[in-house]
C-alpha cells in the first residue's frame, strides 16, 4: 500500500535489537603474515637443498616463494576462518538500541 506524496512517512517505533558482539581478527593480517611465512620456507628450502646446475639458488627461491607464498596464504584463510568460528561462538548476546533519526537508517 503506497502513502500519499504529501504525508511524511510515520516513524517507526523504536525497537531494541538483539545482536551478537564478538571480536573478530582482520582478515589482511592473516593473509599477509601467511604468505610471510610461505615465503620464509621458500627461501630456507632454496638455500638447503641440492645445487642445481641448471638454475641458480635466487631463480629457485623466487620459483619456490611463489608456489610456498599461495599455499601460506591458503592456509592462512582456513586459520582465519577456524578462528573466527571460534570468536563467533564464545561471543556474547546483547542488546541494541536504535538511536538518531529513523529516516536515515
């Protein structure tokens, strides 16, 4: 059912809402700190291992860092999204009250 153009719109009653506070990690930091360490293998994993005739150490730690780097950062978004799960549930219930004008809502 439409209102007439000239009548303002009636404010809704201001109702508490129920919400569930948690702290959350941030997302880039994971991801980053990830690809860190992925990287950090990589360079260690170049510089042990075997000698190759055909490619230097630095062309195989870039090749390594690339490869180590995406599986540290898949493996970080599992870590983040266990952690996460872990955060949502000890998190607590609350209540929120509305406040400032309804309109701008």
């Amino acid at each position: 059912m439409q209102q007439p153009a000239d009548s303002a719109p009636t404010p809704s009653t201001s109702q508490n809402i129920e919400v569930i506070v948690h702290a959350s990690p941030k997302f880039w930091p994971f991801m980053g700190v990830g690809a860190g360490i992925g990287i950090i293998i990589a360079i260690i994993v170049a510089i042990t291992g075997p000698e190759s005739a055909e490619f230097t150490r630095a062309s195989v730690a870039g090749f390594f860092a690339v490869g180590f780097g995406v599986a540290g950062v898949f493996l970080a978004g599992i870590v983040f999204v266990v952690v996460d799960r872990i955060t949502l549930k000890r998190g607590r219930r609350a209540t929120a009250v509305p406040t400032g004008d309804p309109e701008h809502s």
